[in-house]
C-alpha cells in the first residue's frame, strides 16, 4: 500500500496543480474562446436586419467556420469597407495596376484607352468577359482605377453642377470611392437605363459567378448612401460573393460592413 501511494501522490499532486499553471484545461480554454466569438456574433448580428440576424445565429458553428476560411483566403484587401465614414489615406493605392488597353486579346471592350484596373481583379473580369461573349455578350468597361486626387476633382465638379447634397447621392467623396481600391469597375453606359440592356441583365444574373458583387443595389439608399448604380461591380472574390449570398442577403454592404466590425472586435477580444 506504502509503494502504491508513492506512485499515486505525484499524479494527485499533478491534476492539482497543473490548472493553476494555465495548462489545464484545454478544452476550458478553447471553450471559453468559442463563447466569447458567439458573443461578439451575437452582438454584431443585432446591427443587421432581422432576418439575416436570425439565420446567423441559428446557424452560428457553420457561419463561423465559413467566415474564418474567407479571412484566411483574403488578400490584397478584397473585403475592406470603403464609404463616405470608412475613408482610405490619399496616399492609398493598390498593389499593381495595369493599363488594360496593353492587355492583348481582351475579351471585353474599353469605352476609353486610359483606364487601368488591379492586377488581381483583371483576370476575373476576362473571364468574365469570356463567358458573357460565349452568350452573345460583350461587355465594356467605362472606368476602373481612380487616384485620390482624381476622384477629388471630379467630385469638386460634380459639386459645382449639381450642388453638394445630390452630389454625395452619387459621387463618392475623396478617399470614400472603391475605385480608390482599384477593383471597382463602371460598366456600359453609366445611367440607369444599363439595366434594361442585354449586357446589364447578364451582369446582373452572372457576375457573382466570377466574383463581382453590384456595390450600390436599388432600394438601398439608405444604406449604402448612394443611388442605385447597376453599372457599378466591385471585385470580392468568387468565395466572398457566394458567402455574402448565402449570408447577407447578396447585399454588399452588410457583408462588407459585418467583417469590418468583426476584424474591429475580434482584434479586441
């Protein structure tokens, strides 16, 4: 009996102590960091209409999981949030950029030589333009990347026709435009009549396939800000957009606007 303590009472000793360490117990730890993500979930959630709320939150395991496997795959700041209260520096710009008109063998048409595009959003958009030309549809690009400085004149001009506030209805301040980012592209004839032409209803029904999310949809406004632009598809990512709708209702803004308040709190926590 005298041997069998000797041998017991330093594993006794072990399980007593070892908690006090921090090693013990893993799954405590692990749980407790599962609670507080459900939280944070449950609190950015309450930002969002109901409904999409709701399926969040009963879903939350299968959310969560996707959620981290997009943040893991981002890159070159695909999903960051860019409006008139989320403002990138004017030194911003992305990565690289090309000037499409060097590009060969384009299967999509410029309204203009001068407009350049993100290297990694270039490719999406021929392929793209690949399948819409394979349904009898090609589509044109009216404007790409914009400088700072660029987007700061042109909403200076837009001031002096239309005055300020229908101005910001419709024209992004400087450092608020995704084409600051360089993955933002205006297509066709930029007006509203673009939805009712065979190019605007195929981008409407196809572009999420190649990752090109619409930024400002109709009905929105309110939202988003500014007036409903059909022409206007920012690259997010063939992931990101079956995420945003599985999720957010195929709304850009609530998805984008989730992950900044998420990446905000989950560097907190």
């Amino acid at each position: 009996m005298t041997e069998f303590k000797k041998y017991i009472f330093p594993f006794f000793l072990f399980f007593i102590f070892i908690p006090c360490l921090g090693l013990l117990p893993l799954g405590a730890s692990e749980s407790e960091s599962a609670q507080n993500r459900y939280k944070i979930l449950a609190d950015l959630s309450k930002k969002l209409p109901e409904k999409l709320a709701e399926k969040i939150n009963k879903n939350k395991q299968v959310f969560l999981k996707e959620l981290n496997e997009l943040l893991s795959s981002e890159k070159d700041n695909l999903l960051i949030l860019v409006d008139k209260k989320h403002i990138l520096d004017k030194g911003y710009k992305p990565k690289t950029i090309i000037l499409l008109s060097d590009l060969k063998n384009r299967a999509y048409k410029l309204d203009r030589p001068d407009i350049f595009l993100s290297e990694t959003a270039e490719p999406a958009l021929q392929k793209m333009a690949l399948a819409a030309r394979k349904a009898g549809i090609r589509l044109t690009v009216s404007s790409g990347y914009r400088e700072y400085e660029y987007q700061s004149n042109l909403f200076n001009y837009y001031i002096k026709v239309y005055g300020k506030l229908k101005a910001k209805t419709f024209s992004a301040p400087p450092g608020s435009s995704q084409h600051q980012l360089g993955t933002a592209v205006d297509f066709g004839t930029i007006d509203d009549s673009y939805a009712k032409t065979p190019e605007g209803k195929w981008l409407a029904a196809n572009a999420y396939k190649y990752g090109w999310s619409l930024s400002y949809p109709k009905d929105y406004e309110n939202i988003t800000e500014y007036k409903w632009e059909c022409w206007h598809y920012r690259y997010i990512g063939e992931k990101a957009c079956g995420f945003q709708k599985k999720w957010f209702g195929d709304i850009q803004y609530y998805m984008l606007f989730f992950i900044d308040e998420w990446k905000k709190a989950d560097i907190k926590k």
